[in-house]
C-alpha cells in the first residue's frame, strides 16, 4: 500500500502545475483569501461597526506578509496578490473608520437620521390627508 502512495506522489510531483496546487504554496493564500473576502463585504455595512484597533492590525499584517510573499523562494505570488486585496480593502475600512469616528462623520449619519425621520412623519402627515379626501370624496359620490 506504500509503494502504491508513493507513486501516486511521484506521479503528481512530475507535473509541476499538479505539484503547485498540492502545495502550501497554494493552499495557504486559499484559505487566507477569506479575510480579504470578509473584508471587501464589510465595505457595505455601517462605519459604526469597524474596529480602529483591528483594521489598523490587519493593514500591518497584511503590508508584512506582502513583503514577505516577495521575500520567500520561490516567490509566492497568489499569496502576495491576496494580501494585496486585504491591504487595500482594510485601508478602505480604515479611511471609513476615521471618517466616521474622527472627522464628523458620525454627527453627519446622525443629522441624516433626524432628518429622515423629519420627511418620514411629513410623508405619513401627507397620507393620513390623502386618506381623509379619498374618505370625503367617496362619501360625496355615493349620495
């Protein structure tokens, strides 16, 4: 049964592309890509939700492991490009977090808030009117 395995492996290390993905060369920038999917998805939920602390330790992390994708023999570029992706997106959830948090962004969610509910009430104020007419006029033709 060993001597079975041990073609099978020669076999898949003659090929180089069935070699590369049977690698950690592959298979670690894989499974690392879901931080940067994570990360590309959170762009759509609210700044509120962001952690300053955590975003700045992803940009830092990922910045080193693209340095260290380059640095490794041979050089790892599928891990590179993931890390690429992540440094990108936590600096976008970065400039969210300190739009939000340090140059008003926070104030102005909150004004748009207000105001909405503002145009909310005038809108049911409106349709409560629209009602009472419907109602009269419906009273007027049925005499």
């Amino acid at each position: 049964m060993a001597a079975f395995f041990k073609a099978v492996n020669a076999k898949i290390r003659a090929n180089p592309m069935l070699s590369y993905v049977c690698s950690t060369h592959f298979w670690g920038p894989v499974s690392n890509f879901g931080i940067p999917i994570a990360a590309v998805m959170d762009t759509q939920k609210s700044p509120e939700l962001i952690s300053g602390k955590m975003t700045g330790a992803l940009v830092v992390y990922s910045a080193t492991f693209m340095r260290y994708a380059l640095a490794v023999q041979p050089k790892n570029y599928l891990l590179f490009a993931c890390h690429f992706v992540n440094e990108g997106s936590q600096l976008t959830q970065g400039y969210r977090w300190m739009q939000y948090h340090k140059w008003g962004g926070k104030e102005e969610m909150d004004k748009l808030k207000a105001a909405e509910g503002g145009v909310k009430s005038a809108v049911e104020k409106v349709g409560d009117e629209v009602g009472a007419v419907v109602e009269k006029a419906k009273s007027v033709v049925s005499k």
